[in-house]
C-alpha cells in the first residue's frame, strides 16, 4: 500500500442500517465496509415507550440512529479496510428518500426537544410514511385543476411520499408543532448537516421530492389554494441554498471527526439518494444508460441532454443525477417482492422438498426449472401490478394479474411468467422514454436481483438491449465515495470520478434475435392487458372499493 | 322386510367401474350396492398387448369389462341387500355418453372378431377420446356454412365426443372396418342389447349425441358435403329403433339371467346417461328444477314444456332427460378439478402442515380459513376456465384468470375466488337460460361437491336461488333403478316413480340477500372480465397458440 494513497468513505443510509466503505480514491477498491443496525429501526406500530399506536399507514424513524452509524459503522469500516484515518480525504452520503426530519434552527430534531418527544409529528418521516395520501391526493387535483406546468414534470402525479405531502399533514394534524419547526429537511440533508454544521439541500432531492424546477418551488397562490395559512410554507421553512451533486457542502466539523475517528476538515459531499448515487458506482453517468437498481421494487434513474415529458416517469431533474444534465427516474413498485410473494404463498412442499433435497433455495429452484422452457411454452402472461403501477401508469389502486392458467399449470410457469412481467414493464417504461424522445441504449442492473442469470437474460432478451452489471455489491455506498472524492477535490467531475472508480462488467447479457422475437408476441399481449386494465377498464379499481368496503363492513361486524 | 315387497337393480356405468345397487321399488331405499372396476380402465397409450402407441387424445375402453360389472357387481349388489333374487322385477342401466362401440349386426363388437383385435378403431370410443377434433370443426363450419337448422339445438356447437365425429374419424381412418361395422351403438344401448338380445336407441344419447332432432338425423346431403361416401352413415350405420327413457328395451335374456343371477324375463329398461338419469334420483323432473351434477365438472340438466334455443347450451332433447317434455343440457368444463390443481400446485407447506396438524385436508383447511371471511374481502375475481368454457361460450381455447392478487393475497384468497368464479360461471348459464325463455327456479346439486358447504352457500347466494341436494351418494344407479320400476310396470311414468323413490334435501341453502347483493358487484366484475376475454379479445386464444408453437418448436430441437 502506497503511502500516498487517498482514501475516501461513503456511507449509505438505507431503510434498517447504514453502510460505510472506505474506498481507494485512485481506482475505486473497496478495502473495508461495516453496517451498523438502527437501534430503533422502523417505528410503525407506535413511539418507543409510548402505548399509543400510530395510525395505519405511517412509518417513522429516530434521528439519532442515523449518527449512531457515524459513530459505530465509519470507524469499524476504516478499521477494517487496515488503512491510516488520516489518509481519509473526503465523507459522502446517500440516505432514503423521500425522508422528512422536523428541526429547530439548528437542525436539532423536533423530537430530541424533550417537550416534543411524545409527539408522533415531531419525529422523522420514513420514505414509506404513507399517511399522507389525502394530502396527495388534494395536491394533485389542484394542480391538475390549475394546470401548473411542474407536474408533468413528475409524470402527472406528486407522491404522499413527498416533501409538500409530508409537510401538509403536518401543518394539518399538528400545527403547534409545525409552527415551531425552522426547517423541513430532507435526512439526506440533515446527515450532512450533521457532518459538516452547514445546512444544504441537495439537488436531487430537492427537485425529485421538493418540486424544485428551473429555480422555482410551487407559488404561494397554490399553496394558499390548497389549505390557507400553507402559503408561507416554502419561504418558512423548505427553501434553502441548493448545492450540486458532488459539490462540498462544507468540512468535517470537529464533533463529527470526534464520532467518526476521520480527520477535522475533511470534506463533506452534498447529500445524495441511495437510487441516484449508484449511477457513477456502475460507471453510467452518459446520455442512454438507463441504471435500475433492482430489489423488491426497482428504480430507474437516466442521465440525458434533453428536457423532454416523459409519460408516467417519477420525475426529471436539472443536475437531478450529474450536475449539468437532465436526471429521469422512473420506477416498478413491484419486482423482488413479486417473486418473494410467489415463493412464500404459492409453492407445494413437493417443491420446497425438492429445492432443500438440491441444496437450492426455492428461488432457485424455480429458476432452475423455469429456465429449462422455451418462450411461451407456459401459455401466461401476468401483469406484474402487485403493489400497483408507478411507471408509467402512475395508479396504485392496480393489481396483479394471471391469464393462461389450465390445469397443466405448474409453479415453475407461474414464477416464469411473473420473473417475464416485470420484464414487460421495464420494456414499456424504455419504450415510453424513447417515444418522448429520450433514447435508452444500455441497461446497466444493480441490486440484488443482478444476481439471478435468467432473470437478466429475460431482461436482455425483452428489451432487445445489452445489459452490464454493476461490479459491486455496495453500489450506492461506493458511488457516495465517489462523490466524496469530487468533493476533495481529487477529480475534476462525478463522471471522470465515475470512470475511475466506477465498476461495471458490461454486456454480461446479450438478447437472442430468435428468443426476442417469440417474447415481442407475448409483450404484444402485455400490452393488451395493459392497456386494457390499466387504461379502459375500472376492474381492478371497483375490485379495491369491494375490498375496502367488505373489510370495512367486518370490521364494522366485529366492534 | 315384508314378502311382498318388491325390488329393482341399477347399474351404473362410470368412466373407471360400474356400480350396482340394488333399490326398493315402494321407498326408493338403497338396500345394497357392489362396485366392479374394468380390468382394461382405460387405454390411452396402446393397446392390451400392443406395443403400438395410440395417438394424442386417444381413449379407448374394452367392452368385456362392461359384461363383468353385470357379472360382479349386480350378483354382489343383491347379496348385500340380503333380498331374494327372485324378488328383482327389473333391471336398468346408465352410462357414460357418447361411447361407442362398432358392432357386427348381431352386436359383436369389431373388437372381439380376431382379426380386428389389433386395430384400434375396433374398440369402444370412450366419451373422452378427443382425437376427432378435426372432424368435428369440419362438421361445424360446414353446418354453419349450410345454415343447418339442427346446430342451434346444440348451442351452435357438435363436439368431437359425439357420434358424428367419432363415426366420420372411424370412416376416415379405417376404411375397411367402417365398412366391415354394421352398427355404430351407443355403449348405453349396448349394454341393454347386452341384458335382453334387442338393440335399441335411447332417446335421450340418439337426441344430445346423436343429432336426432325433430324425428331427423343431419342429411345425405350434409353428410356427403362432409366426406363424398359418408352420406349412407345414417341408414347403413346408426338409424335404429328408437326407445323412451323408462321404457322396456325388452326382458332379461337367459345368458344375461345367468350372468347376474336375476330372474330371466325381468324387465330391461331402455338405456340412459348418468348426468340426466340423476334427475328423477333427485326428484327433479319438474320445469324450473335444474340440476348440476358436481364433480370434477359440472353437468347441468333441466326439463322444460318450452322447446328454445339457448345459446351455449349442450342441447335440447325432445324427451332426453323424461319422455314428453324437452330434456335441457349445459355444462361447465372445469369446476372440482380447478379446486384440486390449486390445491396440489399452489397451497405452500405452512398450509398442508397446519391442514394436517387439524386433522383436514388441504381443501377443509382451505374451505375453513376462506369461510371466515365476508364477501369480496379478499378482492379477487377468477375466470373458471382453465379447461376451457362449454356453456355458453363454447371455446376450448379460453384459459383460467385470476385478477387482483397483491402482496396481501393468501392461498385462501385465490381458493374462495376459484370456488365462487364456478358459482359465477353457473349464474352465466341460468341467466342466458332465463333470459332464452327458460325459467329456472330451483338447484338441485347431485355429485361430490354437494359435500363443500361453503361452496354450496355461494352458489345460493350468487345464483339468489334456493339450493337442495340429492339425498342419495350413487344418484345414478338410484335414477337407473327408478327406470327399472317404470319399465317393470311399477310405476305409470318416471316422474311418479321419482316422487316415490327419488330422494333430495329441499332448501337445504338458502340465499343470503346481504351477501347476494355484495356478489352482484362481484359478478357484475366476472361479467366484464367474461365478456373481455370470452367475446372481445384474442390474448387466451393467442396464448394457446403462442403456447403450442413454443412445445412445437421444443421438440423440433429434441428430434
């Protein structure tokens, strides 16, 4: 080991745990990386030493985890890369969003007040806080209604998930509380906050979740129309100086050299999201190289010249992935968790025997046996809609669908035709951005799902497209070291960084013309079903009302 | 028992045994019965002795087999009841339809001349031999070509289980032995001819298989427009004296005396199907009383005064289910056995451990957990066409749907929407009966199935329809053994002798107007679904041939 090599950290704030690696600034290695598990993890049933229960849907989290990564998980990660602290030149962050942190003028959470602690409003809002859906729901109608020009920047729809949503339950439900509140920050912001003592809303989040476009935020007039006394909500307490990816956001202050064991003054990137961040990590920072981070649902992010509409994507954003260039996410609600779903409900013991007899898991298992068919040999085409449909249908009152089924069924053909119909909306999303004019050249996987061969070749094979694999199984966490080292200064740009320490294996999967052309009549019938439950009939709408209404009425039986 | 008390035996010819039981003709009580299982079961790769395979589709059975029921089982049957012999007054059968067998003109079948034995086409066509496919679509398209009036009488549809198709494949395939047959006898008449040396057509196979209408069978003409030398079909191979049901064919012959110890000279009743001779077994002769036997599918049978047409129906029989009113019959493809292909492809071991560990099967564990829940709670709708759809849509080409499956849904979810989407396809075809000038007021439920109670109540409360059930676990030899009183002079018609002897639970499920009501929106979704895919769209279709070119092309690669 060189002495004078550099070093930088990444730290990856997930959904449980947060992940540090310290990675080699000249070529990217990763030499040592440590999780540390939140304490708290998910409050979703009610506040710790509290009896009451928190409502449906709401999901919540303590600020003072997040640092205990900083104290546990950054010392042990440098620990065990074996490298001297004081080589450490740069700390980046990547952090769920969208994900909502009360504070004081400070920054101090609003739940770490003492008086404020047994205030459910008071503590963090988690990604998957999904209680503010009536307060989408408003936003979205008034803005159609008075057709501001940003929603169609988010493909027509602005999530409950989302920074305005969030912050109007709060003002609506607690207004104590969002009274005393200084500012609406972002955790991905916080966190660097906390690193650095500067307050700087990242780009990313501040456009994909704050509705931040061409230098604006939604008008007082809107805010006003949608609830009076919210019209002072973006001056109060969202805006702040915005800062670019790979931007410093300040130096390590000394108490945050004191948790981390890294040297005072360091730089501190401009926060990130976990999505986004793993572009560079997987070297597809170009115009056409779609990224999808693929887990239980799957992300797509894609940097592009062009500002163009696109129908049904999650949003696009100026320097939204790579300052200087238009960022588009868009996303699957369902993938990982479809299959997870499939082998957890529907599989006979005569498989799960016959998968623990093989020494396989029953992903597997079916894998194996799937493999084996020719296209279309099941007769099935499933609509992959499980958790609903985000692009590019945007409407989660969808559901999943089966057809094909005859008494000759088995489950190896069921999972197959599940594994395809995430295929089939990945083609449509590609699809759809190309006919808006933002063309997809290259499909470039990370997350776990890279893992499952067929599943990849079924991606290649639908999409007619080479696919390139991420060459780390910490994406996010080395593509938040990346920006570390921009940050430090030690590369001129997140792309040239990307190049250097990047990983990517590229054309692992490459489609087969004859395999394609017997999945182009299947994706011709997902399209049918698509277009027809998706867009003509009320089906899988009516059948959600009958739902609620039944669970409703037994409820209503029960008490 | 008193000395004066009189008695009758029914037989009842399955696709695997025959069953005999033996009745008292004042009550109807079933006072012993023997099952005979056919040695040869069915061929379906070769057969006895051959190492010849048969082709796709192929059933073929051995008429010996039949005799030996008559020599087993009945003799069995009357030991069990402990009743003199000498006390039977008449004998009567039921079978499986159409099976037929190729005769000599003294009844021999082509399979019991050694020359023949070797040919296939020399054995009895089971009714599930489906290898005249392609006879029975010419037979389609050239009836609906001429505008046969006939066609309409059977829902617009032959199929290639019937004596046509059957016939014309023997005609095509194996020239010298059509030629070489005398008659083309309906295994239900043949075993009659068998029992009292006479040969005649029961109205009821002669009408639904047939195609006797109105005194007719389809014309020379029709027949050499289908193939040039099948035109003397009728007149050379099948036209024969025609017998009303309940009717005596003639008496017990010696030969026949000595193989199943009753007396000679007993009454022989004219032939019958097991589906329609269930009728009278469950006292439902009436117009309006419709009865579903329940099985692995569903048969549905009901007498009316009113002759129409009804669209997708089997057919309309003048006297085919009692002579002197119109015989109707409808039929849905798949029912218990889609209850068992999920059960044994889709129910996890989490499920078959607990069913165990209660000590239920899987589908009582199923039934149980799918009973706790209220109407349309688990928000599924299914399409029950995984064999297809016979009434009313007539396509064997549909396939099995399920639609609103999400990350909550449970085996018991799915379980409960394959019960009630068979419920939903019988409220199909009770509608389009009332709707054709068919009123149905009761269901009558005969077969296996009448044992689901949760299953039975669904029917109720999505058909609103009062439900009885047969009283009687072997409905067909009851009903034979009622037609064996009839024609043994006992009784002046069938419906006097089922009101005597028949034996049904009245208004044993009654609809629950809350629960009919939340199936009506449920229904009104299946109805959307139904009319998508059985009327307006190709995906099913396209699927199967997607499906088949697929395997196609599989073993192209192999060979």
């Amino acid at each position: 080991m060189s002495e004078l090599e550099q070093y930088v950290v990444g730290v990856d704030f997930g959904t449980l745990s947060g992940r540090a690696v310290v990675v080699r600034v000249s070529d990217g290695v990763e030499l040592g990386t440590a999780v540390h598990d939140y304490p708290h993890a998910v409050l979703e049933e009610r506040l710790a030493g509290s009896d009451r229960r928190l409502p449906p849907e709401w999901a919540l989290q303590v600020p003072e985890d997040y640092r205990e990564v900083l104290r546990q998980a950054v010392p042990a990660a440098v620990a065990a890369a074996g490298v001297p602290a004081s080589a450490v030149i740069g700390i980046a962050t990547d952090f769920t969003a969208c994900t909502m942190v009360p504070t004081l003028a400070d920054g101090t959470p609003l739940c770490e007040v003492p008086v404020y602690a047994d205030r459910p409003h008071a503590y963090v809002k988690l990604w998957k806080h999904h209680a503010a859906q009536p307060q989408a729901d408003r936003i979205n109608e008034l803005a159609d209604e008075r057709g501001e020009a940003w929603l169609r920047r988010y493909g027509g729809l602005i999530s409950s998930e989302w920074e305005f949503a969030k912050g109007l339950q709060l003002f609506e439900e607690d207004r104590e509380l969002y009274d005393v509140m200084e500012h609406w920050v972002e955790a991905a912001d916080w966190i660097v906050w906390q690193l650095c003592g500067r307050y700087v809303r990242n780009a990313c989040t501040a456009g994909y979740k704050g509705i931040y476009q061409c230098g604006r935020y939604p008008s007082p007039e809107f805010l006003s129309a949608l609830a009076p006394g919210f019209e002072s909500f973006v001056p109060d307490k969202l805006e702040h100086e915005i800062g670019q990816l790979g931007q410093v956001a300040g130096t390590l202050t000394a108490e945050a050299a004191g948790w981390t064991g890294l040297p005072e003054g360091i730089a501190v990137a401009v926060g990130n999201v976990d999505a986004h961040v793993t572009a560079p990590a997987a070297q597809a920072v170009d115009p056409g190289q779609m990224v999808a981070i693929m887990g239980t649902s799957t992300c797509h992010v894609m940097s592009a010249d062009v500002l163009r509409e696109v129908p049904g994507m999650c949003g696009v954003v100026d320097g939204g992935i790579v300052a200087g260039t238009w960022g588009y996410e868009a996303g699957q609600s369902g993938v990982g968790d479809i299959f997870a779903w499939f082998t957890r409900t529907s599989v006979p013991a005569s498989y799960t025997g016959a998968a623990t007899a093989a020494g396989e898991s029953v992903h597997e298992h079916l894998t194996r046996l799937a493999a084996a068919q020719e296209v279309g040999e099941h007769g099935l085409v499933a609509l992959d809609w499980h958790s609903g449909n985000r692009s590019v249908l945007v409407d989660h009152e969808l559901s999943g669908l089966v057809v094909g089924l005859t008494l000759a069924t088995r489950p190896e053909d069921v999972y197959r035709a599940l594994l395809e119909s995430t295929a089939f909306g990945t083609r449509v999303i590609v699809e759809t951005f190309r006919d808006s004019g933002v063309p997809v050249e290259e499909f470039v996987v990370a997350g776990g799902l890279s893992q499952n061969a067929l599943l990849m070749q079924i991606y290649a094979d639908v999409t007619r497209m080479p696919l390139s694999v991420i060459d780390s199984e910490q994406g996010p966490a080395l593509g938040s070291a990346i920006h570390a080292a921009v940050a430090a200064g030690a590369y001129p740009d997140v792309p040239t960084a990307a190049k250097a320490m990047g990983k990517v294996r590229r054309g692992v999967f490459l489609p087969d013309e004859a395999r394609a052309q017997a999945y182009d009549a299947l994706y011709e019938q997902y399209l049918d079903l698509h277009d027809h439950f998706g867009r003509a009939s009320t089906t899988m709408r009516r059948l959600k009302a009958i739902r609620r209404d039944a669970v409703a009425g037994r409820e209503g039986k029960v008490s």
